[in-house]
C-alpha cells in the first residue's frame, strides 16, 4: 500500500457524518475512518452505510474503527484496530485479504511488531502530542520516536494524536507523510469551513 496523504477520522462531527464526508470526497482525501466508540449497533450501522454511499464509487477509502462486523455490513474498504481488539489474524478471518487493516500502535516495540506481522496494510503511530480525543489517552511518544518508526516503516504510517496546523510542520519535518487530524476538522459546524481547513492542511503536506 502506498502512501495516501492526509487521513481523516470521523468522530461527532459538528456538520454531521455525511456532510463531513462529503467534504472528504470533495477534496480528495484517500482515507476516511468513522471512529464512534459510544454509539448502538443499529445506529453505528446506519452511519457506516451513510457514508459509504457517500465514498462509494470515489478515491476515498472508508475505513471502519474497530468492528469488522460492521465494516463488512456497510461494505466499507477497510477496518481499522487498536491493541486491545481483536488480533490482525483474527480480523483477516472475518473480512478477507481484500479489505484493508490497519494497526493503531503506541511505541517502537508496537510499531516492529506491527509491521513484522502478516495482515496489516498500515500502521497508526501515536499520540504525537497530546490529544483529548480518547478517554483514557495513551503515552504520547513525540516526534522523534515517530521518526524513527518512519525510518524503518515498510508501511504507510499514519502520525496521530494532538497534531493540528500549528504542529503539523514539525511532524511533516521528521518525514511524515500520512498525517492525521481530528478536532481541528470536527469542530466547525459549517461545512465550507471544514472544507477550507481540509485544504489547508493538504497544502501543507504537499509542500
């Protein structure tokens, strides 16, 4: 898998989900993740096959946080884990060596052995800075651990966790090339400001 460029997740969007989506496939992005720990089932699959009405058919990828249950009941592109979920093997079992997974790890041992295994097409490595968006936030590993994951990386890595356009320069300077934002995305509740931050940020890692 090659590099894909600015990834997004989906987490309460204030514009809502589909509208966030359709920005994303507005401007292009290759990869979108709907991450909603907190919602029912019913709800959670009614989301996913929202968006991917709105992908389906475009360049942006949609990956699922989590549950490959329901990344194959939205026909998603992909399912996305974190280390205490089920194990890659597990997950190649249920969805097949088409759909793409990816790995959330949290350290240089995490990320070898990540990348080390069978099954996984791109690895998170984070958080970068700390980050709110998770209840219980993991050690934040800095830019120097990230570029040292990106030197040995035969993978994508997706650099996550309090990366806004403020630090985004010095992750991009240590070699990052899949950079991922959250909140700076889904806190506007107009889509054309969304729009214009999504844009923004992809200039920035255009150079």
């Amino acid at each position: 898998m090659d590099n894909f460029g600015l990834y997004v997740i989906l987490t309460r969007p204030a514009v809502g989900h589909v509208a966030a989506a359709e920005v994303a496939v507005r401007c292009g992005v290759r990869m979108l993740q709907l991450r909603e720990k907190d919602l029912p089932d019913g709800e959670l699959l009614r989301i996913a096959r929202e968006v991917r009405a709105v992908t389906r058919g475009t360049e942006t990828r949609f990956i699922v946080n989590d549950r490959p249950d329901i990344a194959l009941l939205s026909d998603a592109d992909g399912v996305h884990v974190g280390q205490g979920d089920l194990p890659v093997s597990a997950v190649r079992r249920i969805v097949g060596r088409k759909m793409i997974v990816g790995l959330s790890t949290h350290s240089i041992e995490q990320a070898r052995a990540a990348l080390a295994s069978e099954g996984v097409d791109y690895i998170g490595f984070g958080p970068v800075y700390p980050t709110t968006t998770k209840a219980v936030p993991d050690p934040v590993v800095g830019t120097e651990q990230l570029r040292e994951v990106l030197g040995f990386a035969q993978l994508p890595v997706v650099s996550i966790g309090g990366i806004f356009p403020e630090t985004l320069p010095a992750v991009l300077a240590v070699g990052a090339r899949n950079p991922c934002l959250v909140r700076h995305f889904m806190e506007p509740s107009d889509p054309a400001e969304v729009e214009r931050r999504v844009r923004e940020i992809q200039r920035m890692i255009a150079g």
